[in-house]
C-alpha cells in the first residue's frame, strides 16, 4: 500500500467510525473481532482496509493510478522544459545566463516555496482545486494536520520527479547532440564578474571534480556577441561548460529535492501511525480487531481454592459494613442501588470513586477502619479496565476479604446474569487470592479462580 493510500484510507476510516459512534460497543467488538478472525496474516495497514471494503466503503481505487499520472506529468514537464532550453539555439550557442535562470533559478524559488509552505502556518496551498475531490469531512480539525502533511509530501514527490525529467533530457542531449555553451549580455557584466558567479556556484565540487569549475580562460573566449558567427577553429571550447552544468543540476536542483522530499515522506509516515494508535476512534477499532472479546461464550476455567484459611463468600449485601461503588452510574440505577444494599438501616460506609477520585484517595479514605469484608460494585455490563485492576491490587493489601460484584443491568434475565459472573473470571485471574466474585444477589458465588 503506497503512503498516498494511507491517508486516504485513514480519512475514510474516521468518516465511517464517526457514523457507528451510537451503535453498543459490545455489538461493534463481536462484529470486527469476528470478521478479524477469519482473515489470513495481514498487516495492520492491510487488516484495516480490508475492515473498510467489507463496510461496503471501498477506498478509491484510482488513487494510485492518479498519483502515477500526474508523476508522469511532472516528470514530462521536466524534460520538455530542458528540451526546449537545448533546443531553442539563436546562431548554435546556447546562453549561460538564460539556462542558469531557467533550469536552476526558477526551479530553486519553487523548492524555496515548497518549504515554506511545509514549515508555515498557512492554508492549504491550492485548496480549492482538490477540496471537492475528498471525502467529506477530510478537512476537520483531527485530520486536517494528516492532510496538509500529505499534501507537502505529494507537492515535493512531484518537484523530484520534475527534476528528473530536467536531468535526463540534459543528459540524452548531451549524449546524442552536439551542444555548443556560451554566455552574452547586452549589459557589460565583465569576464570577472561572471567568473566569480561561476566559482561561487562550483564551490560545493571544487575539490571533488577541479575539471567542472570554469577557468577564466573559458570564460573569456565563450564570450560571444551577438554579429559574431561561431568561431571554427575552437569549437570544443564551446562543449567544456557541460561538467559545470551538470554538477549545477545535480547540486541544486536534484539533491535538495531527495532531501525534502525523503524528510517529508518520513514526517508523513509517522503522522500515519500516530494517527492510526492514538485517533480515539481508529485505535478502538483496532483494539476490537485484535483483543479478545470477554462474552458469554467465554469457556470456564478451572477454580482453585485461595490460599490460607478457606473463606466463606457472603452472597447478601446486608453483611458488607463497607461499600465501594467504581465509576459514573446513572442516577436512577445508583439510587436503586443504595436503596437495596442500604435499607435495613445498618451502618454502612458508601464510597464512591470514579475517574475523578484518585486510587490513594480511595484508599486513604479506608486506612484505619477495621479489617471488615468490603464490597465493590462495578458496571457489569462493560469490560474491565485496568484502573479497576490497579484499585482491586491496593484495596486487597488493605482488607483481607475484598468482593467484586459486577452489577447486570436491570431487567436482565437470571441466565444472563450467571453468564455475566462468568465472563468475568478471565479478569479474576490477575487478581490477589483475597478478591472474590460474587453474584451480589444471586445464590451462589463464583470464588476468585
């Protein structure tokens, strides 16, 4: 998959997750962790786009076929503009001063730009042309970085292929024609000014290739004016310039090019996978394509007896002096709650801790209390997380019987609550022998396994 189909698959991605934001996580993890599991090794890139064209939202074919077109095209601009500087040849000699503007100045401002839009805070150069040809929603504000950086990367991709066409028509015409290099101005610049350009210019390959820095004497007799013909009998010094045009275009126009364009296609991958592991909704799918899903189906694992005295699990609240409720609830299941678990009137302690209590708070809160059996309630119908696991470890260091009840949902059924109770066995396992399930007002409880 090329970089360029990358982005797009990423835009497209986001615009079909948005559209399932209402639908139950629990119905979205069996459906992808499923279909995940009857593909063949794939990478993720791979995995993903496959997920996207099983939606039914192919990623456009075309990107790849249009990405190589407008290649060519830059690629064809490059050498029809070289052609067309060694072909057009008033009286046989081409102009130095003319092809250095052409084939290095002004493709050099062109680069120039192309950094500033890469390192500015700018809009996006030539929006208007490509808006409507995205997805939908390709211009919001967590996509909106991806897209300018493939936009850089795809404007400096084209610039290199552009100097390439330049650099292999200068070199076919090199090879299969006779070039004749000279340089004339209606101004009198002077043979010292042009050699010191010239010098400043070949100063990078000086060392490297002393042959391809002009000498004053060839500067001195390519000069030519404009009534005066071809001199016959010095017509290879009108030939030598090739090395210093050859380095210039090496120099100046390609490698900078390798340079941005190899910084911008590393910037643009890395943007990619930042995005794929940390957009909120592209890293939840693929935490669904590739963890297990803890359902009903779960199979039963084998029990062990915790170690030390056996102890007999409490399956009615009223015997639990001391109640922790994790997480937000809503305020109708919570009063509910606190109503059952509360209405003989005994003394009780209810705490509640949620994302915004710390685990030392929580903790703090039962230090010096008795060693009394604690009760924590959790939202049964989602998964467990591992802050829930990190309280369980501290609360188990401080009371020596701890009971998880993972509350059902009301108006379940008594099968799918036993269901419930044994989906959460897998998450027992990393737990102290200390911390118990139990089904709060089923019979039976589960004992940590």
């Amino acid at each position: 998959m090329s970089i360029w189909e990358k982005s797009l698959l990423l835009i497209l991605l986001r615009q079909q997750l948005e559209s399932e934001r209402t639908t139950d996580w629990q119905v979205l993890h069996r459906r992808d962790r499923g279909w995940a599991l009857a593909q063949p090794g794939q990478s993720p890139w791979q995995l993903l786009r496959g997920w996207l064209q099983q939606q039914g939202v192919s990623p456009a074919s075309g990107t790849t076929l249009f990405i190589y077109g407008i290649g060519v095209a830059a690629f064809m601009s490059g050498f029809a503009l070289m052609a067309g500087l060694l072909a057009y040849q008033p009286f046989q000699r081409i102009n130095l001063l003319w092809f250095l503007l052409i084939a290095l100045f002004l493709p050099f401002v062109w680069w120039l730009l192309a950094l500033f839009f890469t390192s500015a805070q700018v809009p996006f150069p030539l929006r208007t042309l490509y808006e409507h040809r995205l997805p939908q929603g390709s211009f919001l504000f967590p996509l909106s970085a991806l897209l300018k950086q493939t936009v850089v990367a795809l404007g400096q991709h084209l610039s290199l292929l552009f100097a390439g066409g330049m650099l292999i028509a200068f070199l076919l015409y090199l090879l299969l024609t006779d070039l004749a290099f000279g340089w004339s101005s209606t101004l009198d610049l002077g043979n010292d000014l042009i050699h010191q350009v010239t010098a400043t210019l070949a100063w990078p390959w000086q060392t490297l290739w002393p042959e391809a820095v002009p000498s004053m004497a060839l500067i001195e007799q390519t000069h030519y004016f404009r009534a005066a013909p071809l001199a016959a009998e010095q017509p290879a010094l009108y030939g030598q310039w090739w090395r210093f045009l050859w380095m210039s275009l090496l120099v100046y126009l390609l490698f900078p090019r390798l340079v941005t364009t190899a910084w911008a296609r590393y910037r643009l991958s890395r943007m990619q996978e930042r995005v794929r592991q940390n957009d909120a909704l592209i890293s939840g799918l693929w935490q669904r394509l590739t963890s297990e899903l803890i359902d009903q189906e779960a199979e039963p694992v084998e029990q062990r007896e915790p170690s030390g005295q056996a102890v007999e699990p409490a399956t009615h609240p009223d015997r639990y002096a001391q109640i922790i409720c994790w997480g937000v609830w809503p305020d109708t299941l919570l009063g509910a709650l606190r109503e059952q678990l509360l209405r003989d009137g005994t003394e009780t302690r209810w705490i509640a801790v949620d994302s915004a209590t710390t685990q030392d708070a929580s903790l703090a809160a039962l230090d010096g209390l008795p060693d009394q059996p604690l009760l924590l309630l959790c939202k049964g119908w989602e998964p467990p997380t591992g802050e829930l696991a990190d309280l369980c470890q501290g609360l188990a260091g401080q009371r020596s019987r701890l009971f998880l009840w993972p509350v059902p949902l009301p108006g379940m059924s008594e099968a799918r609550q036993r269901n419930l109770i044994q989906s959460w066995q897998s998450f027992m396992r990393q737990l102290p022998d200390s911390v118990h399930l139990t089904s709060g007002h089923l019979p039976q409880a589960v004992m940590h396994g």
